[in-house]
C-alpha cells in the first residue's frame, strides 16, 4: 500500500514518517504539516482536525524499531551553529509568566508540589543554536492530560498561546474539544523562538501520558524536518532547518554521520514525565547528512526504514 504528498495550504513544517512496510496519507486540516505517512506495525494513529485552523495532532506511533524519516526541503542558505548545554544566552520571556532557561533540557516552568496540573505547562527547551548571528531556540510546552471537565478550558488556554503569535488560528469549540478529548493523552506544543521572539509555524500534538505507553513502542522513535519549505515558498518557524526527533524509553543512543566524516551523537533531551525524549539536530552549511543509527539500551542497532533526515 503506497500513498503520495498531499500538499497543504500555507504548510510550512513537513513531516513525513516514512516506514518500509505499508504507507498511508494522513491529512490533518491546516496546521503546518505537508503529510504523514505512516506504515507497518501501528498502534495508534489518530487524526483531529479543529475547526478552522486549529489542530490537535496525535503522535503517530511507529511499528517497533522502526524510524521516521523526511524528504528535507532546501534551506535558506543561512548558517547554523549548534550551542552545547549550558552555552551563553539569557533568560528569554516565551510567554507571560514564563522565564526560559538557556539550557537546553532545563524546564522553564514546573509546579512545585510534582502534581500535573493540566493548566499549568512544562516548558523545555529542546535545542539551541544561533543563526547568521541570531540566537534560535526549539521549545516544547507539554500540558499533562486533562480530565474531561477540564478538558475545553486547557484547549483554550492552548489556543491563547498560539493565538497570541499567529492570529489566523481559530479558537476551538467545547463540542469538539469533548468530542475528542483523549484521557491517557498529555497535549504537547513544539514553538521556535528566535532571538527570544516566538515565531510561527508551531506545532501541536499529544504523547502518550506517563504509564501510558504501550510497551511495544518503547524501542520506536519517529520524527520530520522543521525549517524553510521550498514547496510553498514561505519561510518556515526558522531560517534553517532541524531534524526533530521522539524517541521511546528503550532508545538508548542516536548517532549521526555527516558527509565530511564527522560523527555527531545528540544527547536526548527529557521533557518533564513523558515516556518520550527529545532529539534535535540542525543543518550544517554544505553538508548532508549521510546516515542515521539507533540502538537499543543494550548498544543492539535498530532499524532506520531508510531514514533521510538532512541529507538532501
């Protein structure tokens, strides 16, 4: 079973999980997301479509061992530099109330007691670099999950965020938040910043919630590219772009080999309480990425089903 592209309207981040098995075209209404495809063993693969240009994304899960992989778009031309943890930078405000912590991995905001409180967000920085002397940064904002009677009220709090940045989306409604409200799903909002200013083109979807993982997905990592898209010509969250990647607990090491024979192993980034962890690698002017390894806690390679993360 194969399926094509389907573009969208004003898309400007793709994600393509491409599996070597079985292949099917997700649409998923006007959020920034040119098409998923999504194959082989899944477990979940649910799609929700907010009215307007509200999206709630789910998390499209992975057979075992099995990775996403993105036809790259091409990039602007600029040059990025990744920041090691703890590099230079101050506190950026990303939101009312919220201070940023220049460490990659650090939670800008958490509650004090542990208790998840759906209306109060963790926000982790999840990747730092700087661009044509610009300081960009990759955030997510993971909302645990709600219960039902709260569930609207996060929604609307989601939306005021994303709101706030980009006007056009719209606000959802209470019949569709209930509709299809996921009680073992924690909601999870990816935003770039760029030089401390929030940028458009986020993007929002859900993980399963702490103890709600299947445990055939512990091994499954699935990913896409964030930057510029040449398709559509509009000019993306960044001006670079950044393979973003989730990876299930029993991920153990990803490896990275780029075309001038230098070998990168990007340090996983833990976001809060989720099962998934986070891997953000950016494009390196003039180069490709030539191969993508993953192994198991055991140091056991897993399968890539042919991932091509930056390397076009």
């Amino acid at each position: 079973m194969t399926a094509g592209n389907n573009e969208m309207p004003g898309a400007d981040m793709a994600v393509e999980l491409g599996l070597a098995a079985a292949a099917a075209d997700v649409k998923i209404g006007s959020v920034p997301v040119e098409g998923i495809l999504a194959g082989g063993r899944r477990i979940r693969n649910r799609r929700r479509t907010v009215v307007g240009a509200l999206a709630l994304a789910s998390v499209v899960a992975l057979g075992s061992g099995a990775m996403a992989g993105l036809n790259g778009f091409a990039g602007s031309g600029s040059t990025a530099q990744a920041l090691p943890a703890g590099g230079s930078g101050g506190a950026l405000p990303l939101v009312p109330g919220a201070e940023a912590s220049a460490v990659p991995g650090a939670a800008a905001t958490t509650t004090a007691t542990g208790v998840r409180d759906p209306l109060k967000p963790v926000r982790v920085m999840i990747g730092q670099g700087t661009v044509d002397g610009k300081e960009w940064q990759l955030w997510e904002a993971l909302w645990p999950v709600a219960p039902q009677g709260q569930a609207y009220a996060q929604a609307v709090a989601v939306w005021e965020e994303r709101h706030a940045v980009d006007p056009s989306i719209e606000k959802p409604t209470e019949a569709f938040v209930q509709q299809y409200w996921q009680p073992t799903e924690d909601v999870v909002n990816t935003y770039a910043t760029l030089d401390g200013v929030r940028q458009k083109y986020d993007r929002q979807g859900s993980y399963p919630a702490p103890g709600h993982l299947d445990p055939r997905m512990a091994n499954t990592f699935s990913g896409g590219v964030l930057g510029p898209s040449a398709k559509s010509g509009t000019p993306g969250p960044l001006p670079i772009r950044l393979a973003v990647l989730a990876i299930g607990p029993d991920v153990g090491k990803v490896v990275v080999n780029w075309s001038d024979g230098g070998v990168a192993e990007p340090k996983p980034v833990v976001v809060e309480d989720s099962p998934y962890r986070m891997v953000v690698v950016p494009e390196r002017v003039g180069l490709k990425v030539t191969a993508w390894h993953f192994f198991d806690k055991n140091g056991v390679a897993l399968p890539d089903a042919g991932t091509r993360l930056l390397s076009e």
